[in-house]
C-alpha cells in the first residue's frame, strides 16, 4: 500500500471525488508517497507578491518523480469558445469551475518556487515532475480537446482502478520526461525524504495527524502508527531496551525498521530471530531498503552458531536420523550456544547493534553467547521485541540485564473480532486503535473423527475458493501438528488441491498447492484467512498459548474446526 499523508481516516472533509482517487491511490506500491489537501504560500520575493495555492493530490516517487493532480467531480462541460469549464452535479445544477489543467500546472510551478525558497536551488529540481488533471466520473473522450488538456494529462473513470492506475502515473511521467535535454534524474529515495523534510513538513506539522511523521524513514511510512513511531524514538533514546507489544501489534514492522534505521547510519546490526520463515520474512523487509543488505545480517540463533562455528574452521554434525529426542534437544539447546561462544574467540567479526524479534523464543542460556557477539557486550545497543503471551516454548529467556520497557498494547494486524477471539483463547487484554473494522466473528465447527473433520475442512476450502473467490494465497491451513500427523497424514488432498508443508520463504514447493504450517513455524507470520485445524484438546499442543497464537496469525477470517469434546477457553463463539 501507498503512504497516504494524511492518513484517510485522518484526512478531515473532503470531496467525494476526492476521497474516491485517494481510495485507488492508496492500494499503489508502496514506494508512492501521496500527500492531498495540501495549501501552502510562496513568500514574495522581488516585483512578486505572494502567492497561495492548493494541490489536490501530490505524489512523489523515487523513480517517476513528482507529480502533481488536480480532481473535478460530477460531469464535465468545456466551451471552447470561452475557454470554460462547467461542472453537472448529480442533480444537474452546472457550476463553473476553473480550469483544472491550469489549476494543476499553478499549483506544480508554486510547489517549484517553494521548493527553491527552501533552500533548494532550481538546478536542484532535475526530476521528473509534472501535472494532470483527474475526472473520476466520466471517460475523457471529448469531441474539442481544451488548451493544455490532451489525452495524456488526464486520468479519468477507466484508468481509477487498482489494476491501471500505476501504469499511468509511469506513463503521466514519462510524457513529462520524454526528448528533456538533459535527460531528468531520478528523484532517489534520499531526495525523496529530503524534501518531505524540507520543503512539505512545516505546512503538514500544522496538521496534528502529520506531526513527526514527514521525519519517519521511509519504509517505515507505510503502516506506521503514532504509537509505533513513538517506539522507534524510544528506542533511539534507550539504546538498550525491550519493547512488549501483543500479537498484531506491529513488533517484527518496528524491528525491521529500527534495524535499517541504525544501518543508516553506518553500523552492522545483527536482526535474530528463531524460526527461519520469520528470518526469511524480516531479511524480505530489510533488503527492501536503500544500502540496507550491507550492514544488516538476518540469522536465526541456531544458524547464527552454525556459520560461526564453520567459520572457525569446524564441521557442524547437529544429530541425524535415529538420535534419542533428548540428545536432539540438548544438542540446540546447550552444545550449540556453546560452540557460538567457542567460535567467537577466533573469529573476529562482531556486530554494533543486536536486533531480537520474538525474543521470548530464545532460551536465557543463549543470551550469554549472543552478548559476545557484540563489539561491547556491555554497552552495544541492544533491541528486543517479546510478547510472553505468545512464549509456545516455554522459555522465557531473560536477557540478564535490566532493561527499559515500551509497551505495544494496540492491534494493527487483524479484525477487533478475530483479535477478540484470540485474546480470549490466551487471557489477554488488547486495544483496537481508530479504523480496525469489526469484522466477522471466528466460527468454531466440530468433528467427532478424522474423516468428519477432512469433510468439513474440504467443504470449507471448497467454499472460499469455488463460491467466495478467494485465492489460494490468502489462504492457510494452520495446524497442532506436523502435516504427516494430521488428519490428512495418509491423504494430503483436499477437494481437489494438493496440501503441502510451507517452506522457510512462506510458500509451498509446488504452484497451486494449499498451504500447511504448524503453529510454531507460522509464528510471527499472517494470512488474510486461516483454517486452524486438530484443535483436539491435547494439553501440550492445544494449549491455551497455542490456540491463542494460532488465531492471531489471521487477518480477516478465521475458522477453527475443533473435535466434539475439546474445550476452549472462549464461550460466546459462534458454531456452526
């Protein structure tokens, strides 16, 4: 999604039409920054007074550059003659307008001398930027094309849709970059957050709900909070500190950032975690980022031992086939750490930051090993993000320090009803912030064998996928066991799909199979709808902190087939 500045909730009134631009604007990729309603002045300077204007919708972009539109509604008349523009509300009443071509193009050569008041200089702006005008009520198919409004600067009805409207703000660029000598340079990222800084940050720090936020790094921009923010500026002042926040509270968002946010500035940061499909899914959000790839390493601890200790010149020979389950676990639990803290003596390398997502996953004997992998293991900044609501492994590590606490306590991820659901199952507390809609409350289906859970959990994918639509990628059959000890251990077809364990990159070997994960590898991760499945009453894997983690990984809709005599803590579920 794009950066919307401000947000849409938060945007105040507005015209319909505008409101239904920025609704298509908002589903872009989320390199666009589109701020709207933007008014500012441009001092006088020399024989020239001062000037104000407004832009409708301004987007910037690291690549197509800056682009200013303006939006008219309803109907569109224009009188050659007079060089007129009417516009024909719903009921028929016509009301003259100015021109929206000229109005755009004011309001793009003002933003230019502001720009060059701010210190920018006007060689400065050797990016693409342009204007055009936005009819979101009709197709622009007139008979006389207007003075300054050809087909090319026009975005109407046919192109609002979330499948063309980038294709032609690339192409609206490329009009505006086209046979230019010299050939205009990208905006670049850098420049980009410059000038959101610079230039458009005074007039938004009017706004209460821009405040701060032109300063935020920009990834960071695209599902930000208040609050989450507030955490990164936290973080910044306590080098050293943990950050508690519930499940959909945005914790492995923040730790992403606030990694990239130290590699900007030259540091090696080391991002830890402890499943290796929440590793694959943080290093996704890091290489995202500009020069982020060369000071962040992302590694799960036990992988982290591992090229430690080849790196030192050993062979890693963890137990194979055969081994007592008891040897297996002492072996990742004592012999690895050790062999990370042996290793360390005779490699050299060591890291300037540690970043910790789902820190409780980490066993307190292991956070001794890591504090040598710190170039000071006393004082080196240090960042964990927890949630002991979600502790599936019983661990609880404690890191061995005291450290400053910044709670999480609202939920961006999920609907207030799954969210409810799930603090149900775990005993806990949540907070909804503005704007979570409410959703559709989890059903619960029960099966007394495992050909009646099979059937019931077949109709279901059948449902989304044949008379709902859904596709298969949203979707995930999120069980308490492994996939050759489910129910579909003998059979691992459902309708007519193939159900195939998830990799460590978050999807199936196969193209067009449904896809399977135990809680525990799909912790930390999320899915527009989840099947959770074998909710069965066994006391260690349908625990209370299972179930609750399980639930919490979906983000729209949440099904829970559950057998006939399991329990769970919530009671005012709807069974179907």
């Amino acid at each position: 999604m794009a950066t919307m500045i401000p947000a849409l909730e938060q945007g105040g009134e507005r015209p319909s039409s505008e409101t239904r631009v920025l609704e298509i604007l908002d589903a872009l990729p989320e390199d666009w920054r589109v701020f709207h309603g933007i008014r500012f002045v441009v001092p006088p300077c020399a024989s020239q007074p001062a000037i104000e204007r407004e832009l409708d919708v301004l987007l910037l972009h690291p690549i197509q550059g800056m682009l200013v539109l303006e939006v008219k509604g309803g109907g569109i008349e224009y009188d050659a003659r007079g060089n007129e523009f009417t516009s024909v509300d719903k009921d028929g009443r016509r009301n003259s307008i100015p021109n929206p071509f000229d109005q755009a193009s004011k309001g793009l050569h003002g933003l230019k001398q502001l720009i060059a008041n701010r210190g920018w200089s006007d060689g400065a702006i050797d990016f693409v930027h342009g204007h055009a005008a936005v009819f979101p009520d009709v197709e622009w198919n007139p008979s006389v094309l207007p003075p300054g409004g050809p087909r090319d600067l026009v975005l109407d009805r046919r192109d609002l849709t979330s499948s063309s409207i980038e294709k032609r703000l690339v192409e609206l660029s490329a009009f505006w970059s086209a046979n230019r000598s010299p050939r205009p340079a990208p905006l670049g990222r850098p420049r980009l957050k410059r000038l959101a800084r610079e230039v458009l940050a005074p007039h938004f720090a009017l706004t209460p709900t821009l405040e701060g936020a032109i300063s935020w790094d920009e990834h960071a921009l695209l599902r930000l909070s208040g609050e989450q923010e507030t955490c990164l500026e936290f973080l910044d002042l306590n080098p050293r500190a943990k950050v508690l926040g519930c499940a959909g509270s945005g914790k492995t968002l923040i730790a992403a950032e606030h990694a990239r946010r130290i590699a900007a500035r030259g540091s090696r940061v080391l991002l830890l975690c402890f499943n290796r499909p929440l590793a694959q899914h943080l290093r996704q959000r890091v290489d995202s980022g500009p020069d982020s790839g060369a000071y962040i390493t992302v590694r799960t601890f036990h992988h982290l031992c591992r090229e430690m200790w080849e790196r030192a010149g050993n062979a890693w020979d963890e137990p194979g086939p055969g081994i007592p389950r008891d040897d297996v676990a002492r072996f990742w639990r004592e012999t690895s750490p050790r062999r990370l803290t042996e290793a360390l003596r005779s490699v050299e390398e060591r890291f300037e930051a540690l970043v910790v997502d789902e820190a409780q996953d980490l066993e307190t004997g292991w956070w001794e090993a890591l504090h040598w992998t710190l170039v000071d293991p006393f004082e080196t900044p240090v960042a964990l993000f927890l949630d002991p609501a979600q502790d599936i492994y019983n661990r609880g590590g404690d890191f061995g320090l005291p450290l400053p606490t910044f709670p999480l306590r609202t939920n961006r991820r999920s609907t207030r009803a799954i969210v409810n659901f799930a603090a149900r199952l775990g005993g806990t507390e949540v907070r909804h912030p503005y704007g979570v809609p409410e959703g559709e409350e989890p059903t619960v289906s029960r099966y007394a064998s495992e050909q009646e859970e099979r059937e019931l959990v077949e109709g279901k994918v059948r449902w989304l996928l044949e008379d709902q639509r859904i596709p298969l990628a949203r979707i995930t059959l999120v069980g308490t066991r492994r996939l050759e000890n489910s129910f579909l251990g003998t059979d691992r077809r459902l309708w007519h799909l193939t159900v195939e364990p998830m990799e460590d990159t978050g999807q199936t070997p196969s193209v067009g199979a449904l896809r399977y994960s135990t809680v525990q590898r799909f912790k930390g991760l999320e899915s527009e709808v989840v099947l959770l499945v074998d909710v069965d009453g066994h006391r260690n894997a349908c625990s209370n902190v299972n179930l609750h983690v399980a639930a919490s990984r979906a983000r729209h809709r949440l099904y829970v087939f559950a057998h006939k005599e399991a329990r769970l803590p919530t009671e005012d579920v709807a069974r179907q």
